[in-house]
C-alpha cells in the first residue's frame, strides 16, 4: 500500500497529463469538438427511449431518465472493462522503454470515462429540473454510489489487464461476458418487474452493476434510499480485490514487458 501511494503521488502528473491528452486526441479533428461529448450520449438516450419506450417504457415512471440514468453508469463500465483488456499492449511504445507503474494505465483510463459519466449525470440531472420530478435529499446517496461503482471497475481493470497480457482470446471472452452481464443488469427495464421475489432480490444483490444503477435510479429519480449494507458490502469486496490485483500488477509487471 505505501509503494502505491508512492507511485500514485509520484507519477499522478503523468496520469493526469494521459487522461487529458487521450480526450483531447477524441475530439481533435471534430468540427463539434467538445460538443460530441454530450450530443452522443444525448442522441443515444433518445434513441433507446423511442424503441424501447413504446414497448416497456409505459410501466416505468420517467422512462427517459431511468435509461439516461441506467446508460451513464452502465457505458462507465463497459468502457473500461473492454479498454483494459489491451491496455498493455496498446501503450508497448511507452512501457517497453520506461518504466510505469501499470496501475497508473487504469487510472487514466477511468478518469477520461469517470469525465464522460459526468457530463451523462450532468444531463440526468437537467432531465430532471425538465421533467420536474420531485428531488429528495436521498440525491446525495449519489456520490457512495458511483465512487463504489469506479472502485469496482478499478478492481476488475486489475484482473483484466493482468488476463489480457497472457491470454490472446481474452478480449472476445470480455465481450461475451459483458453482453451477458447487459443483460442481467436492467438497463431497458426493471428487473423486480421481471423476476418474482426472491429471484429479483438474489440476481441484484450478487449484480454489483445491477445493484448500484438500481440504487441510482431509485436515489436520482424516485426519491428512495439504497440498501446501503449490501453496497457497502460491495465497496470492500471490491477494495479487497482491488489491493489483490494491484499487488500482483506490481508483480508481474516486469514480465509484461517480455510478453509484450
């Protein structure tokens, strides 16, 4: 742990200096530029509210909101799961010449999603004040929530990084599996209308994602409190793992050079 902060403090300007460079490079040779950051997110929202909306939209109360809602956290995840499967291999040129904490790839890469999640929450909370929906102090639960959700994708990036140096496959693997996991999580409808009880309760309950856009959903928009012991039971399941992941990043970091 000390080597980390170590290292986190040590090279936190480069990782803050990757971050801002990989956005900027996004939008580079954009007429919108910055724009596309909130009009894509915006356009999709409209998208999957008008084809699913007309099919299970009518029994889910601010259905426009509950997907934008749904969709920030969910494209948080997806995002960096599948970016870090080859995130060593994608950045040989800088680690096969000098030496970085690998640790330090994540963090850039959830700082540049956690930025475009942002915006969507940004939206959310727009769509809100626009639709007029009655907001309790039960918003706030809101910050546990996603700094829960990014300490879980920083544990499964640990993993998948160290998988992804080995094993050429693991990228199609990642995709079947995320596919699968969309599905389970609710994005386009609710799962307790689904399932029956106590099938509903289990699948969310041993579905992180599903759980904390659950508990977004029903802090941001219907004013309820989350089950807060079972996120917090994932928050340190995910710090364990995370401790686990970045200690066996340090490693085997030396062998990802030779692999690569």
């Amino acid at each position: 742990m000390k080597r980390f902060l170590n290292d986190l403090r040590r090279y936190w300007a480069y990782t803050l200096y990757s971050a801002k460079s990989q956005l900027k490079s996004e939008v580079a040779n954009s007429y919108l530029n910055w724009v596309w950051w909130v009009l894509e997110p915006f356009c999709f929202m409209l998208i999957y509210s008008f084809v699913f909306g007309t099919l299970i939209g009518r029994k889910i109360e601010y259905y426009n909101i509950y997907i934008f809602a749904g969709l920030a956290l969910w494209d948080f995840f997806n995002r960096c799961i599948k970016s870090s499967v080859r995130m060593v291999k994608r950045h040989k040129p800088i680690v096969s010449r000098v030496y970085l904490p690998k640790f330090t790839l994540i963090i850039s890469d959830i700082m540049v999603s956690a930025f475009k999640m942002m915006i969507c929450l940004g939206i959310t909370l727009c769509m809100l004040a626009v639709y007029r929906v009655p907001v309790t102090v039960n918003i706030l639960f809101v910050f546990p929530i996603v700094i829960t959700m990014m300490l879980l994708t920083y544990a499964c990036e640990t993993i998948l990084l160290h998988l992804g140096v080995f094993i050429e496959d693991m990228a199609n693997v990642v995709n079947i599996l995320l596919r699968f996991l969309f599905y389970l999580t609710g994005i386009f409808y609710n799962i307790r209308t689904i399932l029956e009880e106590p099938y509903s309760s289990i699948l969310v309950k041993l579905n992180p994602v599903a759980l904390l856009i659950e508990s977004l959903r029903n802090c941001m928009i219907y004013g309820k409190t989350p089950d807060l012991k079972i996120i917090i039971n994932w928050f340190f399941i995910s710090l364990i793992v995370a401790v686990l992941g970045t200690r066996n990043i340090y490693k085997n970091e030396n062998t990802y050079v030779k692999v690569i």
